[in-house]
C-alpha cells in the first residue's frame, strides 16, 4: 500500500510539477531533470539517481534512488561531430545567361543640348529679351542672360514665401509665392527690383490690364491697369488650382477630391466681359492636374501620375480639343511610364516642352492625337517651372538651379526593343549628365540600335471620354 501511494504521488509530481533528479555520485556527473529516463554521463565509477520532488521555496521531497545503465563513452577517441561546408567556386564569363537581369539604363540627354546652367534654389522662371526673372526660396532675383552660357545675377529682392509662378507683362512681374499670394513687382531697372503691390491667390495668368487670379472660393479677376492698387472687378465661384487665358476664354482647372481618387475639371469661362464671366463648357476626368497651356484649338494640360481606389491615373500630358468651347474633349494623350508625372508644360509651334518630375521631354504635337518623343534632358530634382525664349529652352529645377537648354533636332533614334542582359552593377557611379547617375555593367552587351539606352517611348492615344455622367457617385471633399 505504501508503494502504491508513493508511486501515485511520483505520477502526480511529475504531471504537475516536474522531478528533480540528482545523482547521489557528485564528482563528473550531468544531471538531467523532469525527464522521463534520466540521462547521466559518469565517468567516476557507478552513479546513483536521488529523485526528488521540488516543492516550494527551494525546498524538495526526497522520494526514491535508481541506479541507471550507463555506456561509457571514450571522448578521447572520438573527435568533435562537425558539419561539414560545402565550398563553391564560380567564374563569371562574359558569355554567361544565367542569372540574368533586366538593365534598364538611366536616361541620357538626346537631341537636347545644355547651353548654361545658374546654381541656387529656383522654383518658377519667365524670361523677356536678354533677362531671366526668377524666384526660389524667399528670393526674386534677375540674371542677364545676353551670354547664355554664363547667366549672371544682376538684381534681387526678398520674398516672403517660395516662388510658384513668374509671369513678365511690360515692366512688371507677377509672382506667385503660394500662401503668401501675389506679388507685383517693378522690373523696369532689372538691377533694382521693388514690390509695388500685392493680392492674395494660388495662381495667376495676366492678359491686357487684367490678372484672372485663382482664390479661395474661385476665380478673381482684377484691373491691374494701376499695379499699385490692384481692385477686383468680377469673380465666378469655385475652388480652382490654375488659370490660362486665351481668346477671349479662361480656361480653369479645378481639382476635386472624389471617392478615394481625385477628379479633374477644365472649366472654359467667358471673359469677354470681365465683369461678368460665366462658365460655358466643361470636361472631366478621373486624375490629379495643376498647369496647363492653351494655344489655338487645343489645350494641354500637365498631370500628376495618381492611384486611387477606382481608378490610377498615369502621369503625362493629356491634350483636349477646345474649338468647340461648349463641349471640349480629349484628343490625345502622352504617358511615357506609370511612374513619371508631368509638372508644366509650354508649346510653341509644332512643339510641346513637358517638365517632368525627373527632366525636360520635348514632343511633337503637330498630330495632337498622337504626340511623339523627340527630346529628352535628365534633371535630378525635377522641373518646377518652364519659359521658352526664341530657340532656348529655360529650366527652373529647384535646388538642381536653372538650366538653360536647345532642342537640336535630328531624327529619331528607334530600337526594336529592350534587350535583357546579364550584369554584374559596380559599387562606382559614373555621372552621365549634371544631377543624374547610371550604374557602369562590368559585363560587354550589344545594343540593337544607337544610341543604346534612348528608347523611343510609346504615345497612347486615348479614345474620347465622356462626361462624367452622375456626380453622386463621389463625395466632393473641396
């Protein structure tokens, strides 16, 4: 009977707390506790187990001693178990596919040609006969660009926020500085800069004795016959984000918050009465815009790219066809990647000049329904601001500075194809033009055509797009 309870109180100790089991041999002995066999390696003659059970406060219950099998087991003899590692040996050949990787280089300056460059931070630009109007951070400043390989500051004034927009009419400029609104300043000594007046707005375009000023709430437009003082005389409601005016319209972009996207709308208004404009037409589409130029029939509006939980918006420029001022619609559209977005954008003739968020891109509008790459300059911070003058093309790149450029021309360059090579990328950087690095592969590849790594990229022309039909199905957040 004894037995028995001492044997039921071991199975409850164990289930319940674990045993502790030491061996009454102290000397080269490995004890091993709460397990089912007991382990012991002795190498000091016989080894008996004491078992006991742990109880609390370091105490333990002595219950019985065993004295288990053991095999000795000669360590001197037997050398440390080691896994052994497999060493292998490749050698690299020029001629080897496997692995492979698509290179995509990064792009290199084709068909345009950097003539100058002025460092600093310059955020919007506007040029009229030999002078470049600039503004950057909390600066307005004027460089002489007679030599436009060695523009040089001839004049400055402060701002009091970042400079969005320049726009140059007789002997004044209108500057945007953001929140801190419009600025307008005398330029007639490009020397000596001075503010004369100022209005508050996000963007501005002036025509005549007129500046069509976007506000809180809409459109603005004001007599600045007298820049001095500056007075509204008619305005049409609306939260807007850019103005463009030409022939006698106002063409209006207005951004809206949608149901997860964002929805784009270009207003076209009547100006014709300053006093009284009125909206006449308009187009919607899903997607993320703030520029825009209007020239002839068509209007060309700068996209941001845009995802969103119905619909993703590649950057680009889209261009719609605006003869009809009541009913304008999309014509054509250029997206180079799903990633770039277009950030402003200015035509002259058969040209348009695209600021891109990583260069300048120079298409071929004279088919506004399928526009073409021609030209491609690399600018690491990206372009804010763009002012063609005669054949030069002028870049505000933020901290990158401004970049005074020319579209050569040429034909151009076609390949049939990518070509996926295998390479081996170097810790080396090797600049290929200013801002802007490509990796050097250590491995020879055969390009399929020259120049290697200026692909010409495809224009998707989009179908027409309808109106969007029911306002209801979004939430309007402005």
């Amino acid at each position: 009977m004894n037995r028995f309870w001492t044997f039921l109180l071991v199975i409850t100790a164990t289930l319940s707390f674990g045993i502790l089991s030491l061996p009454t041999n102290k000397l080269d002995s490995t004890v091993v506790a709460g397990a089912d066999t007991p382990t012991v390696t002795a190498t000091g003659g016989p080894t008996r187990i004491q078992w006991y059970l742990p109880l609390v406060q370091n105490n333990w219950l002595p219950l019985f001693t065993s004295t288990p099998t053991i095999t000795p087991t000669n360590t001197a003899t037997q050398p440390p178990t080691t896994t052994p590692t497999a060493t292998f040996t490749t050698t690299p050949t020029a001629t080897s596919t496997a692995p492979t990787a698509t290179f995509t280089p990064v792009p290199t300056p084709w068909n345009t040609e950097l003539i100058g460059h002025f460092d600093g931070n310059i955020t919007a630009v506007a040029v009229q006969g030999n002078y470049a109007y600039v503004g950057g951070r909390q600066e307005f400043f004027v460089l002489d660009v007679s030599d436009r390989s060695q523009p040089r500051k001839v004049g400055s004034m402060t701002l009091p926020g970042t400079a969005s927009k320049v726009i140059i009419v007789g002997s004044y400029a209108y500057v945007v500085t953001g929140y801190t609104g419009l600025r307008i300043v005398d330029v007639s000594n490009p020397t000596v800069p001075l503010e004369v007046g100022a209005y508050p707005g996000y963007d501005v375009f002036v025509a005549g004795n007129y500046a069509y000023v976007i506000v809180d709430g809409g459109l603005r437009i004001v007599d600045v016959s007298n820049p001095i003082t500056p007075r509204e005389v008619g305005f049409l409601s609306g939260e807007s984000t850019a103005v463009f005016v030409a022939g006698g319209y106002a063409y209006v972009l207005r951004l809206r918050a949608g149901y997860f996207t964002y929805i784009c709308n270009l207003r076209v208004v009547d100006v014709s009465n300053p006093l009284a404009p009125h909206q006449v037409g308009t187009y919607e589409w899903f997607g993320y815009a703030h520029r825009l130029f209007v020239t002839g029939n068509y209007a060309y509006v700068a996209e941001h790219v845009m995802w969103g939980y119905r619909s993703t918006s590649p950057g680009g420029l889209r261009i719609l066809d605006v003869s009809n001022s009541t009913a304008p619609f999309q014509v054509g559209r250029y997206s180079p990647s799903s990633t770039g977005s277009a950030t402003d954008v200015s035509v002259v003739g058969d040209y348009a000049y695209v600021g891109w968020n990583y260069g300048l891109r120079v298409l071929d509008v004279s088919n506004p329904t399928s526009p073409r790459e021609l030209g491609f300059y690399p600018v690491s911070d990206g372009v804010s601001g763009i002012s063609v003058a005669g054949d030069y093309v002028y870049l505000a790149a933020s901290n990158a500075g401004l970049f005074i450029l020319r579209y050569t021309g040429g034909a151009t360059p076609t390949m049939t194809s990518t070509p996926a090579v295998s390479f081996t990328p170097t810790e080396t950087a090797s600049p290929t033009a200013i801002g802007m690095v490509t990796f050097t592969p250590t491995e020879t590849r055969t390009p399929t055509a020259t120049p290697i790594n200026t692909p010409t990229p495809t224009a998707t022309a989009e179908p027409r797009v309808n109106v969007l039909p029911n306002h209801n199905l979004f939430y309007d957040c402005i």
